[in-house]
C-alpha cells in the first residue's frame, strides 16, 4: 500500500487525513504496517475485533505507538457521520454484528483495553458460525454530490442486513466486496445501491480464481461499469463533487 500511495502523493507529502482498517484479516491491513512507518495518519477507522495472528499483533503496537503520537483512533458507531473537511463526510453503516460480544474497546482506558480480550470475540464469532468479514467496517463516503460504497470483505447475508436496515442507498461507485467472491455482491445490493462504476480490487492469478464470473455477468447485466485492478494495476477516481473520473 505504501508503495501505490508514493505513486500518487508528491515525495514530499507525508500526511494522510483518513484510514480505514476494515476487519483483521492480513489482506485488508498487511500493508499498515509501511504505512505507519512512513506516513502519518490523522485519523484511523478501526474493527473492534482483532485476531492472534502476527500481522494484527504488529498493527496494534503501531496503533498504539501512533495514538501517543496524536493519531485519533475512532471505533465508530453504527450509522455515525464524521466530517473529514468540507464537503467530505464518511457514514459508517456497520461495526458490529447485532447481540455480539463486547468489550475490546473500553471508553474509560482505551490505551490498555484495545483488543484485549480477542479469546472472547473469537469464541463469540465461532458460536455464531461467523468469520472475521461478518464484522467487516462498512462506509459511505459523500463528497458533494458524489458518493463511493466500501463493503471490506462483507457477505450478502451482511448486505441483506444492511438493506433491511435502511442503510444502503444510491451512490456512484462501489467498492465491490471481498475482492468479487461470489459470496458478496447480491442482487438486492446492486438494486439498493446502484452503482454506475464498479471496482474490484483482487490480484493477478490469485489462488481464489477472484473475481467470480458470476459476480462479473451480475455487473454486466446491471449495466455497471467494471474497472479491475489485476488487469489495470492502480485505479485512480478523482471527483470534484459534482461529477468523477477515471484517471
């Protein structure tokens, strides 16, 4: 991630207002780990649910290395706004799966209570029959009259909550979810969100046989537009709030 954000940002800006770390698994927050030595993070989103896994236990102590830095750390609530600048506001739709176990992040002492009590969380996920994308960080982001849809590794029992709660709504461009698995990415999704543009983040020749032509005939027959990052490297959208483009 450090490397494409050093394609895209002058060498000598260093700073970035807004990150989001959606869930724990290594795909989604392996590349912190540069970020964090390289850059500085104002603000970061971040899962209640963290993992015993090597890349998590190494994202945490930077977290927390960060925080006593100045870095804002924010488990958002469900359906809470926060303003990035003017015109620029990120809705969080999901952290949290309804009745799930609590208590990794405790507002009396952040500090030392982030993600200690991951035996709890993991316990509570494998009762449920759940995984670590179930509890993947949703977001709207509106800037002007645009807007972008980011579902993490969200599956559509995820996404049919979310329709059943309101919470999708028209946008622009989707951020389509778990890297095109045929999981992800339902019908009523599309026909809640409707998308002009999609984009599927997924690597060349993955061993998933990402994205699923299922999930590509979907868009195709919805009339979305398809940009793929294993067939175009980086994919760069630039709006002014008015109208976006592909750069």
């Amino acid at each position: 991630m450090a490397s494409c954000l050093e394609r895209h940002l002058p060498f000598w800006d260093r700073q970035i207002d807004i990150a989001i770390a959606t869930h724990a698994d290594k795909d989604h927050i392996g590349g912190f780990e540069a970020i964090l030595n390289e850059f500085f993070v104002d603000e970061m989103i971040i899962t209640e649910f963290g993992k015993k896994t090597d890349v998590f236990l190494i994202l945490r102590e930077l977290l927390l290395r960060e925080k006593e830095l100045g870095m804002k750390l924010n488990l958002l609530d469900d359906n809470q706004s926060i303003k990035v600048a003017d015109n620029f506001v990120i809705k969080n739709l999901l952290t949290r799966v309804e009745g799930g176990a609590k208590g990794l992040y405790n507002s009396e002492n952040t500090e030392t209570q982030l993600w200690d009590q991951i035996d709890v969380q993991s316990e509570w996920l494998d009762s449920q029959s759940l995984d670590h994308n179930a509890m993947s960080i949703v977001t709207i982001l509106h800037f002007g009259n645009t807007s972008f849809l980011f579902t993490g590794d969200l599956e559509e029992n995820g996404e049919q909550a979310l329709i059943n709660n309101g919470l999708i709504e028209d946008v622009d461009v989707l951020k389509v979810g778990h890297h095109g698995s045929k999981t992800s990415t339902s019908q009523q999704l599309l026909d809640a969100s409707l998308p002009e543009l999609a984009v599927i983040s997924v690597g060349k020749s993955n061993s998933y046989r990402h994205p699923s032509p299922q999930v590509l005939v979907k868009l195709e027959q919805f009339g979305t537009k398809v940009l793929r990052t294993d067939q175009l490297g980086d994919v760069v959208i630039v709006t002014d709030g008015q109208s976006y483009w592909v750069e």
